[in-house]
C-alpha cells in the first residue's frame, strides 16, 4: 500500500504555492484542487494499492518475493520517468533534465501525473511514514531529489467525428500520410493553429487542414512573391535614389507602412507573451493578424501600379520585408523548414535570425526596416 493520503498537504502547498497556473489550463487546475481539497461530501485523498492479483493481471511486473502479485502499471509507468533520467541512489542528487519546466500530459491521465507521480517523488526523499504526520509540508517540499515537475500543460483530445480514436474503431487518422501530401511544416502550423488552447477535443477536419495550407500560402508565400517581383524591386530602386538625394529617407511617407511597421515590431512581444502563458493558438493566430495586415496594406497602396510614386513602393517594399522577417522569426518553431527558405531568400546573416534580434523592436524603434537586402523571389510552399 503506498501511503498517497500521507502527501496531501504537501501537494496542495506545492500547487498553491505556484505563481503561475501550476496545471493548465485552468479548468483542469481546478480539478487537481478539488483532488486535494478537503471536502465533507468525498473522503480526503485515499491511499493506493500498488500491486494487483496475477489472476487480474498477468502480463505486469512481478512483485519482487511475491509471484502472485504484479506492480501497479501505473506505478511501474510513473517511475519509468526515473529511468529515463538515469535516476538511482548513487545519482540521486545528478540526473539530468529533471525536474522537467514543463511535462505535456494527456487529460485522461491527469490524475496519475499531477498527483501519484508528485507523491512518489516526495516518498523517495522523505522520511519514514512514521514519520510523515510530524514532518511540516513545506519541509517535505524543501529540497526533493528528484524534483517536482514546474508546471503540467494538461491537452485535450483530437477526435474523428467527434468520437476518440481508436485502432479498434478504426477511425485512426494516420498523420504520414497527412505529410506525404501536404508536407511536414504545414501539418505542424495546422496542429498549432487549431489544437493550441488545449482545453476542448479538437475534431480532426481534412477540410481544416487544407484551408489552414491555402491561408498560409497565400499570406506567408504569395506575399514573399509579391514583395520580391523584379518590378517592384526596379521601382523601388528608384525611389531609393530619389529619397537619398532628397535626404529624406527614413520618414514615413505613407500612414498604411506605419501601421504595418508598428504592428510588425510589437509581434514578438505578444507571441512571447502568449507561449509564457501556454497559449499557443492565440501566437499563431497574432503572427496571421499581422500577415493579413501586410497583404492588406500592399494591395490598398498598390506598388506595382504605375500611378504609385516610386519613394512610395520603395518603402512599402523596405516594410514589407521588414514585416517578413519578423513573422517568419515567430514562426520559426511551427514551420522550420519553411522559415529557413523565407530567412535565406531575404538574405539574412545568423545574427539576423535570432529571436533576440527582434525581440526588443518595439523599443529601438523602426530603423531595422531601411537595410538594403537582396531578396530572392522562392517559392515557400
């Protein structure tokens, strides 16, 4: 029997004590207080059985000195996360990569991860269980070896017409198939983009999947090529040339590029700001704001039309590249193929593609935009 009941105070401070939502969402935090919430009308945490009857269970691991019993399976599953650390008595104080900032669990399993596997972190560096009722929860939280996980992002399902799949059902969705067809990067940006609030089952939609191709196509490639067409590039050349002898290049000529420039250098801000906050949807979706902003702005001024004065296209392209290189930096971990044809058509140096580069942009102000780059019209997608 694992004495579980024996940690709850410990538990509970450990998940109050956190500055931050300890399991996110929040809707599945509650459930996790409620687990270790004293209450009237349920029993407080019970203790666990952590061996099962061989007649029950026969394929599990035997109790050592016992071949009629096999360890619990989620017991022997928890502790594998020891093993995969290279934890043991003689490293205790060693393994690597633990305790983890974040561990990515399944909602279902919730249970096991947030309680049972916290519990037997603290049994394995704490005292006796006679010991336990005089030991303070905040001394048992003091110095565990190993560590508690920080935080617990807790995701819901993707789901086949709203129904779980199941190998057995047969309404499996196989993703390689998904990725022979429509690449790698764009599956990704799909999973991203549509199961990236985590707290609601997500119905897999071959429909959805191509939509979200098509959108990033057409705002992420297309705008690429429009920017990078020989002909705006020739006008642009000639404005250049045009605000260089006039001393005036620098100065915002049309109120649309100021727009699109301010709204390009708060980007990193709000897409750190939303994965800090394990909302990766909202990220995803704040770069594609921006996107459909730049393609807005270029189709309203209109470069390529011969009635556009060539300071104009000039800066309306500085811009636009400007918008591409900071979008494509935040997209940078959902499409990473993708994202390095975008940085080497732009022609950036290494240090030109860190997140750092761009992260402080909204404070040193626009002159990022006015490099001259030699651009490559690449086809993305």
């Amino acid at each position: 029997m694992f004495r579980l009941s024996a940690f709850r105070d410990a538990l509970f401070l450990h998940y109050s004590q956190n500055s931050k939502t300890p399991v996110f969402p929040s809707q599945y935090n509650s459930v996790v207080s409620a687990d270790l919430t004293p209450s009237r009308e349920e029993p407080l945490l019970g203790d666990i059985s952590i061996s099962r009857p061989r007649s029950r269970l026969t394929w599990g691991i035997q109790v050592p000195g016992d071949s009629e019993h096999t360890v619990y399976v989620w017991f022997d599953a928890l502790l594998i996360y020891l093993s995969g650390i290279g934890y043991s008595k003689a490293s205790a104080g060693s393994a690597i990569g633990w305790p983890a900032d974040l561990q990515i669990i399944g909602k279902d399993i919730l249970r096991f991860h947030a309680i049972y596997l916290p519990a037997i972190l603290l049994a394995l560096s704490g005292p006796r269980y006679s010991e336990l009722a005089k030991t303070p929860p905040s001394e048992l939280l003091a110095s565990p070896s190993p560590g508690l996980p920080g935080r617990l992002l807790t995701h819901a399902h993707w789901t086949v017409s709203q129904a779980k799949m199941s190998k057995s059902v047969g309404n499996v969705v196989d993703p390689v198939q998904s990725m022979d067809k429509y690449g790698v990067d764009i599956v990704r940006f799909y999973l991203a983009r549509v199961g990236g609030r985590f707290r609601d089952d997500v119905d897999w939609s071959f429909e959805q999947l191509e939509k979200h191709s098509k959108e990033l196509q057409s705002l992420l490639g297309n705008y690429l090529l429009r920017v990078a067409s020989a002909r705006i590039s020739a006008t642009a050349a000639k404005g250049r040339e045009q605000l260089q002898d006039g001393g005036k290049q620098g100065e915002p000529l049309h109120p649309l590029n100021a727009e699109l420039a301010l709204a390009a250098a708060a980007l990193p801000a709000k897409v750190k700001r939303n994965m800090d906050n394990l909302e990766v949807t909202e990220a995803l979706i704040a770069v594609i704001d921006v996107l459909k902003l730049a393609n807005k702005v270029i189709t309203d001024i209109a470069p390529w039309a011969k009635t556009c004065e060539p300071s104009v296209v000039y800066e309306t392209r500085q811009t636009a590249l400007f918008t591409l290189r900071v979008a494509g930096i935040c997209l940078r971990p959902f499409i990473p193929s993708t994202v390095e044809n975008l940085l080497d058509a732009l022609g950036l140096e290494s240090s030109e593609r860190t997140w750092e580069s761009v992260a402080t942009l909204e404070k040193d102000g626009g002159e990022e935009r006015w490099k001259e780059r030699d651009i490559k019209p690449v086809k993305l997608f």
